[in-house]
C-alpha cells in the first residue's frame, strides 16, 4: 500500500512561485512512494480546517506557504488529535520559523527534505485557546503584517511590514499591564511585547535573544515599558534590533507561562496573523508538541 501524504498549500503565499514549483515538488512526493492529497487554500482557515478534519491514515502533512499558513496547520493538527509528522516548504514574504529550522529556501530543496530528512520534536504555544507556532506580540507593528496586503508583500518583502509601521511612530499607543510569571509579578505600561520561539521575527535576526533553543521548554519573552519622547523610542528600537538589553526600557527573560492583563482589551498577533483582543492572556509552552520535518538534526534553533 503506498503511504499517504497531505499537502496542503497558500497559492498566492510570497510571489506565486509555488505555481511554477509544484509539478516538481509532487514529482518529490510520487517518487518517494506517496499517494499525494493536494489542498490549494482559497481563504484564511482552509489549511487549519483541511488538517484538523483529515483521516488518521496520512503519514506526513507537508504545507506550502508563510508562516500563516505553518500556524494553521500546526492549529489543525493539535486541535485533531491525531500528531503527524509537519514537513514544511517556506514560500512567505520572510519565512522566519524556517530560517530559524534551517530548511531550505529552494522550494524543491525543501521538498526534498521533506522525503529524506529527520523529525525534530519542537515546541509550540498555546494562547488561552488558540495555538501559535513561534511568536505572540501586541503593540507597536504587530498589526502591521495582517493590515499590509499580500500584493505590497510579495513587491516589497518585509520593508512593507516596516513602511507601514513607520506610519504608526506618531502615535504610539501604550498598554498599562500586570505581567505574571513564575515567582514575578510587574505592572507597567508597554508599547510592545512578544513571546517568541523564534531566532527571527520579521526578517530580523537575533531580535528575540541569543541562544536561542526551539525545543527547551521555555519562550524568549520582550516586553518595551513606555518610552518618554520620540528618541528615547528611536533608542529602544535601535536597542531591541541589536538584542543591546536596556533594562531601563524593556523586560527581557525566558519562562515556560506567563499571563499579562490589562483593563482595556489589547490587540495581539499570532504568527503575523490576527489573534483577537484580549483582556488576559494566559501563555504557555507546549513542550516539544510538534515534529517538523528537517535536514539535520541541529537546526539553528539548537
């Protein structure tokens, strides 16, 4: 019998290039003993539901797409019960959950490994009742990525995601929050946060720490308290892309859970995509929840 593979895949994810790979990579898929079900997605939860709806009888669900379309399957497969191996083919705007894995930025590279490589056991988070893949984050830019259109991303890449911040500098809003986690508890006002497990976020490598392990049981936590003037907030930017910790200015430390709560509702992002607004968030890591498909056994996230 042959084996059974689920691809599931964002036809206008980066450029479009996956419309000019694909009789390739399930060329990949065939050759290696694959019987191929393929699922173009027209809409935001069609990966999610396609995963989370499918047979127990697959051996693998690889996907196609950026990291959007990761988190929806990743959502699928937890919310289904049933753990698969993920194989994932990078085709986003900056793809950082697969730089940080070290897969391949050639879609067909990338199909490969997914026939050949190894599964790495990886952590995931869980958001009150959702899931994301690497990185949860309120504030300042991080509703940029759901508000910029996928036609300025595929033409500018993530200097769209940074155009369409810049917009916003005039009127930073802040957020005053109770942040809770292990023995600590702070009450601050933040212009921005993020819980990642991630080496990159956004393009920007080495933003979330140093060291940084993606199967350790523990996020890499950012937290910017409220700057006082427009340069003190230049600062702490030029600080946080050059991980140059300012504890004056920002909360930086690692930790399995954390919950923050605020009295007015706060607009988060899941994986640069909406995640609702929320009073109380309660995150926590999943430890090593997901197997995902990679060419060696030390990724960078190692």
């Amino acid at each position: 019998m042959s084996k059974k593979l689920l691809f599931v895949y964002n036809p206008k994810a980066g450029k479009a290039l996956i419309r000019n790979k694909l009789a390739d990579i399930l060329d990949i898929f065939a050759r290696a003993g694959y019987e191929i079900t393929v699922v173009p997605t027209q809409k935001s939860g069609d990966a999610r539901e396609a995963v989370e709806k499918r047979t127990d009888d697959y051996e693998i669900v690889a996907c196609s797409g950026g990291d959007g379309t990761l988190d929806e399957v990743v959502t699928g497969m937890i919310r289904s019960g049933i753990r698969t191996p993920i194989g994932y083919i990078p085709a986003g705007s900056t793809n950082d959950f697969g730089g940080s894995l070290s897969l391949p930025k050639k879609m067909v590279n990338a199909a490969q490994t997914i026939v050949q490589g190894v599964n790495f056991p990886c952590d995931v988070g869980a958001f009150n009742d959702d899931i994301f893949v690497y990185i949860a984050a309120f504030g300042l830019f991080t509703d940029v990525s759901y508000e910029t259109g996928q036609d300025m991303k595929n033409i500018l890449g993530y200097i769209a995601y940074l155009l369409e911040g810049m917009k916003r500098l005039s009127s930073v809003h802040s957020f005053p929050m109770k942040v809770c986690w292990e023995e600590n508890e702070v009450e601050e006002e933040f212009i921005f946060g993020m819980i990642t497990n991630s080496v990159s976020v956004g393009g920007f490598k080495n933003i979330t720490g140093r060291n940084v392990k993606l199967d350790d049981g523990v996020f890499e936590v950012t937290l910017i308290k409220n700057p006082r003037n427009p340069v003190e907030l230049n600062n702490i930017m030029l600080a946080l892309l050059n991980r140059n910790i300012d504890s004056q200015a920002m909360y930086c430390f690692r930790t399995a859970e954390l919950s923050l709560e605020s009295e007015e509702e706060v607009a988060w992002t899941l994986d640069g995509e909406n995640g609702g607004a929320h009073k109380k968030v309660v995150i926590r890591n999943m430890y090593r929840e997901m197997e995902i498909r990679v060419g060696s056994v030390s990724p960078k996230g190692r």
